[in-house]
C-alpha cells in the first residue's frame, strides 16, 4: 500500500481526494480491509472488507466514498475535516 503524506487544501465545501495506492503481490487479488482513520475519532472515517459494502463513520456518512480503488475522496469539506 502506498498513501502520499501530502498536505491538501480545499474551499469548505469544496472536494479533495486523498491518494492511496494498493499493489497486489505478483500481482494476485487478494482479500483485504481498508481503514481510513482521523485523529480524534474513536471509530474509523471508512472501512471496508474486500467484497462488502463499507461502513462510514456518521459524521462523514454521505459525504466520503473509495476512488480509483482505494483513495478517499471527501465532499462538501466541512471545517471539523482539518487533520
């Protein structure tokens, strides 16, 4: 899994997509768990098992969804979204 550690800006209520890269070894599927994570909340932002739908954290529901395979994009930025 590769995830840039970039610094983003958006406008509030704006878009941003945070990149993430995965890479199956010798290049075969396999099952996995995806875990977008922020500071100071107990439950993750987004997780998702391999093959089911993903469970979203309520403060985000709505407004997160996986891109291009497993990036994070965020909608309608919300000033609480910093970190």
């Amino acid at each position: 899994i590769v995830c840039l550690q970039v610094s983003k800006s958006s406008s509030l209520g704006g878009q941003q997509i945070l990149d993430c890269e995965l890479n199956f070894p010798k290049g075969v599927l396999v099952a996995y768990t995806i875990t977008w994570t922020k500071d100071g909340l107990k439950k993750p932002v987004l997780f998702n098992y391999y093959g089911y739908a993903p469970q979203i954290h309520e403060t985000f529901a709505g407004r997160v969804r996986l891109v291009n395979g497993i990036s994070l994009e965020i909608s309608h930025i919300r000033e609480e979204d910093e970190g």
